[in-house]
C-alpha cells in the first residue's frame, strides 16, 4: 500500500489533473471576460481541459514513440479548427484557445520529466499572461519596434559574439582582453537601458521627482538639461529643484553599483561618502517637493537608447582611449595628475572614465583609484550645474545650479580625506 501510494506515477498523474483543473477554470474564466468583445461560442469547460490534461498523460505514457501522443493532438487540432471555422466566418482570428489547450495537454509529459517545478511554472505564467491582456496590449501599443531590434542586435553582440572575443590582450597599450572591454560595456550599457525603459515606458505621465530618481540611473546630465528647460517654462517651480538634485543623488548610488561590480575593495572605500552624498541630495529634494502641486510631469525625454549599436561602440572606444590616456597620466605624472585628469574628464561623459580606473591596471593604489573617481563625479556636478544655469536662466535655475555646485565642491572636498 505504501509502495502504492509513492508511486511516481500517481504523483505525477495527480499533479496532471490539478493544473489541468486549475488551467480549465482559469481558461473559462478568461473566456467569459472576453466572451461579448470576441466571440459568442467558447470552447470547452474546466472539465473538458481537465480531461485534455489527463489524456495528454495516458497517451504519452503508454506509448514510448509518441505516435499516439501526437495522434492526440491532430485529434485536438480537427476539433479546433470546427470552432475556428466558425470564429473566421464572425472575422475573428484569435488562436489562443487553441494554444492554451496545447498547454494544459503538454502537463502530461512535463510532470513525468520535472514533477512540480515545471507545471507549476507554466500555471503561473498562463495566469499571469491571461490577466496581463491589457497591460501587453498598451504595451505593444507604445513600444518603439526600432528599440526592439536594437535590443536584438545586442543579445546577439552579447550572447553570440562576446563568447568569440578573445580573452587575452592583444590591444597595445591596453592591459584588457577584447572579451573583458566589451563586458564592461555591456553591464554599464544595461543598467542605463534598465532606467531608460522605466523612464520611457513605465513612468509615463508621473511625478517630476520620480522622473528625476529613475531618470538619475539613465543619465543624470540628460535628466538635469531637460528639467532645467522645463524650469524656464514653467518658472524654476521648487518640484523642479527637487527632481534635479534627485537626479544627482540617483548618480551617486549608480556609481556605487558600477564600482561593486568591478572592484569590491574601491566600492567599499566609496560606499560612505558617496551614499551620504546621495542621501543628502534625496534630503534636499524631498524639502523642496514635499508640499509642491505642481507634481504632474509632461516632459519630452530624450529618446536616445542607451543600448543603440553606435552608442555602445562609441562607449568601447571612449572606454579604451580612456584606459590609455589613464595609463600615460599615472605613469608619468603619479597621483596629483590623476587627480587633476579626473578633474577635467568629470566636464564629460565620465563612466568610461570611472570604468577605465576600475579595470585598468595601474601603479596606484586602490584609494587613489576612489579619490579619482569622486574628484570626477564633483565635477561633473559642476557641470550639470552649469547646464542647468545655463538652459533655465539665472532666476529659474539658480536653487537647483547652487545645490549641485555645493554637492560638486563637497565631493571634490570628500576626495582629499579619502
């Protein structure tokens, strides 16, 4: 009896039948929301999917070639394509149905081969993509198909091409393999295409702060220029003060992560000054949006895909012209000229800078390698400061133009304690 009950068999026949219920109640329920906008006739009952579920178990079990297995599903097709025939004479074409009774009849051989794990996915996932109509409707709707194929083409530079790079260094002057370079670009390149989606396709219509936090992982440059013209729109309103200097704190934790990803030692050393430099931004911005109305944001963000083909290789270029440039300064002029190339590079694009101190291998310390990191980010909070003064005017943009220049000359002064 015991040797009944532990039966593989049972087991997986028993969770067989329970998804397959499980899918047919979801599946006719999902049927009966949709019932009026697509079509008057629905196919099947929990129970029908119940017994399509257990014949997809008996026919693959008892017969190791698959021949009746697969006779079941012709069977299922010719009586889906009766239903189907009807659908297309009311002009609709919708295979759904069909496909989620391929589903709850493939649980058969899935519980044999996985047991739990792999039905009990496939449930969740059925559930989750059923409920998710809408959502995957507006979606597809707002979702640039130009993005799409961008993101392609670098899964393919990512998970075809980079296995091929070698792993030894065969660029003069440069201490990296082309495997190793195009990795850092690739993880610095996607945590800019994480914020970059959040930005452009989940945000949406939302708060200037939150535009300013999420906007901060994408770039906080970008985000301070296009608040910055928004402050001279709309008069250099406080929410827009706040979502800059969020901005800022957004860049700080950004760098944090960055650097832990290549150096856990140098992240340590910044992990203080740099996250109490960005809780005290965040401090700064919440005083300034706490009690602002003006929280609705209309904002045109720029449309530049961080993981565009042209982007990422003219990263990997900046990122090796940096290592080299790197390279000569500490070799020829020691710390106090990494110091001061750390200083001019933060008037620019500093990641490839802070990527090319990260990876390289130079003779300085992991501490000088920290300080020449934070002198860069002090100054390019200078710059953005410039930027906002520049493109908001001098009544509109000068709360936010002081914070930044303050938070650029206490990183520039943390670096000398470091």
């Amino acid at each position: 009896m015991t040797h009944f009950l532990l039966n593989p068999d049972l087991i997986h026949f028993a969770v067989t039948v329970v998804f397959s219920f499980l899918l047919g109640l979801e599946i006719k329920t999902y049927g009966q929301q949709i019932e009026e906008e697509e079509s008057p006739h629905f196919i099947g009952s929990a129970r029908t999917y119940t017994f399509l579920g257990i014949l997809g178990f008996i026919f693959y079990r008892i017969d190791p070639d698959l021949m009746v297995y697969l006779a079941g599903i012709a069977g299922f097709t010719g009586v889906f394509l009766l239903y189907y025939h009807r659908k297309l004479q009311e002009q609709k074409t919708s295979i759904l149905l069909y496909l989620l009774g391929l589903v709850v009849y493939s649980l058969g051989p899935l519980s044999i081969h996985y047991t739990l794990w792999m039905p009990a996915l496939l449930f969740v996932l059925t559930v989750f993509i059923l409920n998710a109509r809408k959502a995957i409707q507006d979606i597809s709707q707002s979702i640039n198909a130009k993005e799409l194929e961008t993101l392609g083409k670098m899964i393919l530079l990512s998970a075809v091409i980079l296995p091929l790079l070698p792993n030894k260094n065969v660029i003069p002057m440069v201490p990296l393999s082309p495997f190793k370079i195009w990795l850092a670009v690739v993880a610095v390149s996607g945590i800019s295409y994480a914020g970059y989606i959040a930005q452009k396709y989940f945000l949406g219509d939302r708060q200037y702060l939150v535009t300013g936090l999420v906007g901060g992982i994408y770039s906080s440059t970008a985000v301070t220029v296009v608040l910055s013209k928004k402050a001279k729109e709309m008069g250099g309103t406080p929410v827009i003060t706040a979502a800059i200097i969020a901005a800022t704190a957004m860049m700080y934790f950004r760098l944090i992560v960055v650097t832990a990803l290549f150096n856990l030692e140098a992240a340590r050393t910044l992990l203080m000054p740099l996250g109490l430099l960005g809780f005290a931004c965040l401090a700064v911005a919440l005083i300034y949006a706490r009690n602002n109305r003006q929280a609705h944001s209309h904002l045109q963000m720029e449309d530049r895909n961080p993981l565009e083909l042209g982007t990422a290789f003219a990263f990997a270029i900046l990122f090796v012209l940096m290592i080299v440039l790197t390279g000569f300064v500490t070799k020829h002029y020691g710390s106090w000229g990494l110091n001061a190339f750390s200083f001019i590079v933060g008037f620019s694009d500093i990641d490839p800078f802070v990527l090319s101190l990260l990876t390289g291998k130079y003779n300085v310390s992991v501490d000088q390698v920290a300080t020449a990191i934070v002198i860069a980010t002090g100054s390019n909070n200078i710059l953005k400061a410039i930027y906002c003064l520049w493109f908001a005017g001098v009544n509109n943009g000068k709360k936010a133009t002081f914070w930044l220049m303050l938070s650029g000359a206490i990183t520039i002064g943390i670096s000398f304690l470091l």
